[in-house]
C-alpha cells in the first residue's frame, strides 16, 4: 500500500490498486464515532451509449437504465441486502447521479463485516425478467413523483433548454416509456461493462486500521474472477454551443413562481484534470461573489422583494459537462431573471475586489475546512475528484493559488449571451 500525506490539510490516505483493478483508498480518522465507506463506479445516467464489453460496435440502452440498475443490486434471491446491513450495525443507500452511481454504508461497529457486504452484494448481481418487470412499476411510481416536484422539474427544465443533445437534459430516472423497454440482458450488459473492479473506486474513512482492512479486501477481491476490461468507449452526441431554448416557461400547481438561470459551458476534453479543478473553483468564487448573502446584488434584491431563502447558484463543470444555475422562488420572475442576466453579462465589464475576492477565497476554505469534520462529506466528495486523477486535499492549495484576474478572465469567458437560457414554472 502507498501512503499519501496532504501537509496542507494533515492528513494521510492508504492508496492500493488491486491486480483486478480496483482502486483502494482507506483514510484513517482517529477518534471518528463513525466509518463511513462508498463503492462507486464511474457509470452514472449520461453512459446511455456505449462500446460493451468484449464487442466492437456501440450500443443505444433506454434511459434510465443506470438508476435502474441501481435499485436492482439491491435485490438478491435468498437474502435482503438491508437487513444484512441492519444486523450488522450498518445503514446502507446509493445514489445514481449524471456520472457516477455510489453505493455507501455507515456504521460504528463490525466494520470488516458490513465492508465484506459491500464488496458481495454489489459484485453479485441477481437478475430475472420477472424481478426486472417487477421493478418497473416501482420506479414508475418514482418517476410520476418526480414528476409533480415542482423544484425537480425547474432544474430539468433548465437543463433541457441549455442542451440541445446531451443526455444531461434527460431525467436520472429516465421516463416511464424508457424503463419499460429496459431487459435483464440491458442490464447484464451495462452491469458486465461499467462495474468491472477497473471502473470502481473503494473509499473508506473514520477510526480504522487501514494494514487490516487492506488485507480484507485483498482477500474478498482475490476469490473473485473478472477478465481484463480495456478503458471503455463511451460515445456522446456532437453538443453546438448555443442553448437549445432561450426562453421557455411551463405551469404547475403551484403558488410562488419559480425561475432559473442558466449558463451553458464549452466542455472539453482536452484540458487537464487540474485545469477543469480551476474552471469549477473559479466560477464558484465568481458566483458567490456576484450572488452570495453578503453580495449588493443579493442584499439589493432582497429590499426589492424579488428573492426569498430559496435563491441559490450552483456551479457543474467536469470533463465533458459544464453547466452554471441562479435563481429560487419569486413573484416577479420576468424582473429577477433579467437581473440574473445583467449580472452574468456585466462582468465583460466589472472589475472584481480584490479585497471581496480574497474575502470568499477564505470563506470557501473555511467551509471546507468544517467539512473535513464529516466522513459522510468527505466520502461524498473523495471519489469525484480521484477519478479524474485529482486529490479532494488539493482544492485549498487550488484556492489558494487562483487570483482575481484568473478567475475573472473564466467568467467573463465562460458567460456569454448566446449561452444563457432562462426557464420559469408558473402558477397554474
């Protein structure tokens, strides 16, 4: 095992890649109550197209289809995964996300146990065409959920009229007609190519013995048999850089109107991991900057009646997926997003403060900081970074080192008009 000392925040990660290809990080936290760990593969609701394993030609699977795997590994034919979690003083969940699906416990005792359940329940899937029928009408009462969040379908909305032909746009769960074409050989298929140990990453962190715990994996790992996988070939459809709609609004029933803004990125491959990290780290101190509670426009819209405790920004910039959102709950959706848009656009023409930029650099250090206090957000966050080849311990050096004119030339390059859109859901 490789150690990985961070003198910045002080703290050490074991590192192991696995023969199978696993990678193995294990982040000993002493005088941690709790140990949480997650088992994620790099295989989230955008990897609808793809080469499978051991073919050559590309293959189109139903959308939704990694969510629906999700909720399916769950499933085993002569024991609940939950109840074995349950017994041994774990809680256990997963998540499916644009790029990633995650499958996690928490515990404060028997560790090596609910670690080895883990490993075996996500490397051992159960499929049969009556448990996949089942299962679809389960996620179809999820979905048509989802479907009346009147907060779920502002944030698709927004992403539908940014994208022309991402999948991004495209609901995690994916539609009730998509899941209802989906097979038990679909999911052998896309479970064969992504869940290889050479496209999953093993975190674990809290009070733990990392030479001991190594070894329990090792030896999980060895008695399992997997051929070599080469990288896989994921194919995404040619995305312009306009936005697909400009302005777009529906009705639900609801009573305060929502709206958001928001800003379509120019992804790219070819930059580094470390120069994406500074995109991201950029566009969020930019943000915070013309947003955040402490900004004038924030403070001047809240005199005005246009916000509430809803508005929030977000940003979303990966290899390959770039997006910026603003906005919340308003009675004057026509004037807030007009404002959102000033702002965005103004900063071809701002001077950022020195003084407030290095005011939110600290401030977003800060939070990080408190955050490494959590083994839940450190686990969350670990995993996205290391598979792009980066370390979460590196982002306070990053902010450190990112200055006012760096950040500015980002923003000012990266929102521009033809790639803002706006989308608002009015009361019916």
């Amino acid at each position: 095992m490789e150690t990985k000392r961070f003198a910045t925040m002080d703290e050490l990660v074991y590192y192991e890649k696995l023969a199978n290809g696993l990678q193995v990080y294990l982040m000993p936290k002493a005088g941690f109550n709790k140990t949480y760990a997650t088992f994620t593969t790099k295989y989230g609701s955008i990897d609808n197209h793809f080469v499978p394993l051991g073919q050559e030609a590309a293959i189109r699977v139903p959308d939704g289809i990694a969510h629906f795997l999700e909720h399916k590994l769950f499933e085993k034919e002569d024991y609940d995964v939950f109840e074995k979690f349950s017994a041994e003083g774990a809680s256990s969940n997963a998540f499916t996300s644009f790029m990633r699906t995650c499958y996690l416990f928490s515990t404060t005792s028997s560790i090596k146990e609910n670690l080895t359940t883990l490993l075996d329940f996500v490397q051992a899937p159960y499929f049969t065409e009556a448990t996949v029928e089942k299962e679809k009408g389960i996620i179809e009462e999820e979905i048509k959920m989802y479907e009346d969040n009147a907060d779920f379908k502002a944030y698709f909305g927004i992403l539908g009229n940014l994208f022309v032909n991402h999948p991004v746009k495209i609901d995690i769960g994916g539609t009730v007609e998509s899941i209802y074409q989906i097979t038990a050989s679909d999911l052998q298929v896309c479970y064969d190519t992504f869940y290889h140990p050479s496209n999953m990453i093993l975190f674990v962190v809290g009070d733990i013995n990392p030479e001991a715990l190594i070894e329990v994996i090792r030896t999980n790992q060895e008695a399992k048999t997997y051929a070599d996988a080469p990288a896989i070939k994921r194919v995404f459809p040619e995305e312009p850089t306009h936005v697909s709609v400009a302005n777009r609004q529906t009705k639900m029933a609801i009573s305060t109107p929502k709206v958001f803004v928001g800003a379509k990125g120019v992804a790219c491959d070819k930059l580094s991991a470390k120069a994406h990290l500074q995109i991201d780290l950029a566009l969020d101190v930019v943000l915070e900057l013309l947003f955040g509670s402490s900004s004038d426009y924030y403070e001047q819209a809240l005199r005005d009646a246009l916000i509430n405790d809803t508005f929030g920004f977000e940003s979303n910039h990966e290899p390959g997926l770039s997006f910026c959102l603003v906005g919340g709950d308003t009675f004057k959706p026509d004037e807030l997003a007009s404002g959102i848009k000033e702002q965005l656009l103004s900063l071809a023409n701002m001077n950022l403060d020195q003084e407030e930029f290095l005011r939110i650099k600290r401030k977003k250090i800060g939070q990080f900081l408190s955050a490494l206090n959590s083994v839940e957000a450190i686990a969350n966050q670990f995993t996205q970074y290391a598979f792009d080849g980066l370390s979460l311990f590196d982002i306070v050096d990053e902010l450190e080192d990112l200055q006012v004119e760096v950040a500015h030339k980002i923003a000012k390059d990266y929102f521009s008009a033809d790639r803002l859109s706006v989308f608002k859901i009015m009361p019916q």
